[in-house]
C-alpha cells in the first residue's frame, strides 16, 4: 500500500498501517510504501491504515499566505482506496482494508 501528499514544502505527517505507526517531518510531495502482512482473523476484521498530515503554509494558489492541509491519497495495488485533507480540512486519509471472500 502507498501513502501519498501532494503539495509543497514540508510538512510533519503521521501514519499508521497495521502494525507500523510513525510520524516524520517531510518534504512534498511525498510517497511511502508500506508492505501490510495478515495474520490470524486480521483479513476479516481488517487492519486501519491511516495517514495525518500536518498543516503547510502557502500550499497552493487558492491558500497562499494560509496554513492549509495538504491533500493526502492512500492506494492499494495501486488503486487509490481514500483522499482527503486539502485545504482547511484537518482530515486526513483513513481506510480499513480487509480480504474479502
């Protein structure tokens, strides 16, 4: 799976998939892939990946001289599965990913 944030400068970001939790203080944009391994009832149940994005002063033209979050994508396989943030949104991206039968 892939975090992403577009945008530019930097931000502090944390997120959380599955197992794996950090927050880091990164340039944008900004990509990181996570491999996320089930085990025991886990595929049911599902397994939150989530990414937070931290306030960006300036992060486009409709936010310059603003503090704005940056928008934040979460893919699995490639498939983009949550966007949020942007903007004066303080929501970030979150999904549950599951094994269906």
């Amino acid at each position: 799976m892939t975090f992403e944030l577009k945008g530019t400068g930097s931000s502090q970001v944390t997120y959380v998939a599955w197992d794996r939790n950090a927050t880091e203080q990164v340039s944008l944009p900004w990509t990181k892939t996570v491999d996320v391994t089930f085990r025991g009832a886990e595929p049911r149940q599902g397994v939150l990946l989530a990414l937070v994005p931290g306030s960006v002063y300036g992060t486009g033209p409709e936010h310059d001289d603003k503090f704005a979050t940056p928008p934040c994508v979460i893919k699995v396989d490639g498939k983009q599965v949550a966007a949020g943030g942007g903007g004066s949104s303080v929501r970030g991206c979150e999904y549950t990913l599951k094994v269906t039968p």
